[in-house]
C-alpha cells in the first residue's frame, strides 16, 4: 500500500529539517517522496536529494504555487502533504491515511489544535488560527477545528477534482473551500503539533498573512455562499441608511429640513433591502446548481 502513496512536501529553506523528514518516511517504507523547492537559499535540495528524495523546482513563488505545480506531477492513489518544517510527526502518518483506505474521507486534515508543544503556537497565532476558524465555519456552514494544518491527505478523486488558484499561505483555505464545493469528503484527525527546531525561523508574516488567509476566506465565499456575502453589504448599506434617517428626523423635529439627506436615507434602505432580495434570489440558483451538480456526479 505505502507504495502507492506519494509524501509531498512543499519547501523553502529548510535544510535543518528536510533531511530528517525525508530519512523518517523513507523509514516507514514510502517509495515516493516529493520535494517541490520554492528556490532555497540554503541547502534543501541538497540534503533532500541525500536522503533519496525526488527534488522538483517550482515555477512559481510561493506555498500555493508549489502545491499546483505538485498536484500535476502526482499520480498515486493517495497523498500526504507536510509541511518540510519538522513541526509534524511522520510516524502519525497512518492517522490520515486511515479514513481515505477506508473510504470514509476524500480529503484528510491534522487537527493541530488536538496535541500541541510548548511553543508551538505564539498567543497571536493561536488567536489568529482560532479566529480564522470561526470564520470560516460561519462562511461555509461546517465545523472544522483547523483548515489551516500542515499535514493532509487526498485521495486520486480529491486531487484530480480540486481548481486551485491561491499562490500563497492562502492555499489551505482554498483547498477546504475546493473539497466544499466539489462535494468532496472531509474529516479531522488528532495529531502532534511540535514547535520549529532552533533555526529554522517560521516564514509565517502572522498578520500580513493572516489578513491574506482571512482576505481568501471572504473572496472565496463569494460563489460559495452568496446569501452571507451579499447579506453583509445590504445589512451594512441599511444600517448606514437608517443612521442617516435618526438624523434626518431629529433634525426635522428642530425645525431644520435636511430634503436631500432624506431621499439619500430612501436610497440607501432600499437598496439595502433590494441587495438582500438579489442575494436570496442567487442563492436559490445557487443551490440548485449544486445539485444538479451532484445528481450529475452520481450518474
């Protein structure tokens, strides 16, 4: 079976751990281990290729170019994406391979949030991850602990089925919302989560990125869950309508006409009340371009 699974690993600089990754699953018995190198400075390639691993350079910059080029070169039944940082454990492996030979999951995730080091996470990216979380959870209507995890595996379907577009950290986002609207199946394993060895720095920017990730979340929510994207501008437009109208009718109480201030009250709560009937009326299409799409997939 193990030689039928493909281990990626996307890197950029990191020569301290990429060895030993590749020595531990190579260990374990797995044939195929691909490196998709971002360009490093340091000697990645090198070590990776010692250790018997199949080094491949990216075209593109960035985590989410090299798991795109990635996803064309892989012809398994299975793979497992890990990040080359040495902050996951290869023996947990078997933990996401589980559900996919079982049939009960396309798209495997390692929940972090399960079992983590000291120092695994700082406060802030604690909070952010957390944060992000429930963000996306509230876009999408599901409950996942951690889109954000390092470690996945795919089945043949998931990888052949996924359009991914994001060049950067944005990439995991974008891989959950892929397997949501393919009516792909998810799930979440506990796994260790360990803090980065003495230099190896994170390239993590945690609020640059984090504005990104969230950035991605929302964008993609657009086609997803149209309903959610149009209903906060109308509700924003509304509000922003009705502020103006309290004005409006304290002034007026005063004695002062404020006419053009009124209609311009008018407008705006119409249009807030119009842009939430357009949202309903494309999420209805929506949903039924979705089953279409999956009576489509059974035939």
């Amino acid at each position: 079976m193990r030689d039928n699974v493909c281990i990626l690993i996307p890197t950029l600089n990191e020569g301290k751990t990429i060895g030993k990754l590749v020595d531990a699953y190579k260990a374990m018995g797995f044939t195929d281990v691909l490196v998709v190198d971002g360009h490093s400075t340091d000697n990645t390639v090198a070590a990776a290729q010692a250790a018997g691993a199949r080094v491949v350079l990216q075209n593109g910059k960035g985590k989410g170019a090299a798991v795109q080029q990635a996803f064309g070169l892989i012809d398994k039944e299975i793979t497992i994406m890990v990040d080359g940082d040495g902050t996951y454990l290869p023996a947990e492996v078997d933990r996401l391979i589980e559900p996919i030979v079982n049939g009960s999951a396309d798209h495997v995730l390692g929940n972090r949030f399960a079992n983590y080091g000291k120092g695994a996470f700082t406060k802030l990216n604690h909070f952010g991850n957390k944060m992000l979380n429930h963000m996306f959870n509230f876009a999408y209507h599901v409950r996942l602990s951690d889109i954000l995890t390092g470690y996945h595996a795919f089945n043949r379907k998931a990888l052949k089925m996924v359009n991914l577009n994001q060049s950067g950290f944005g990439i995991e986002a974008e891989l959950a919302v892929e397997c949501l609207k393919k009516d792909l199946r998810m799930c979440e394993v506990p796994i260790t989560y360990l803090a980065r060895e003495d230099g190896a720095p994170t390239k993590l920017n945690p609020l640059n990125d984090g504005f990104k990730i969230g950035y991605t979340i929302y964008k993609l929510g657009k086609t997803y869950n149209p309903m959610l994207y149009l209903t906060l501008i109308s509700v924003a437009i509304f509000f922003i309508g009705l502020l103006i109208g309290v004005y409006v009718v304290w002034e007026q109480f005063r004695g002062i006409p404020h006419n053009q201030m009124a209609i311009l009250t008018a407008l705006l709560i119409i249009s807030g009340i119009q842009i939430f009937i357009f949202g309903y009326i494309i999420d209805m299409i929506v949903q039924m371009q979705r089953e279409m799409m999956r009576e489509i997939r059974k035939r």
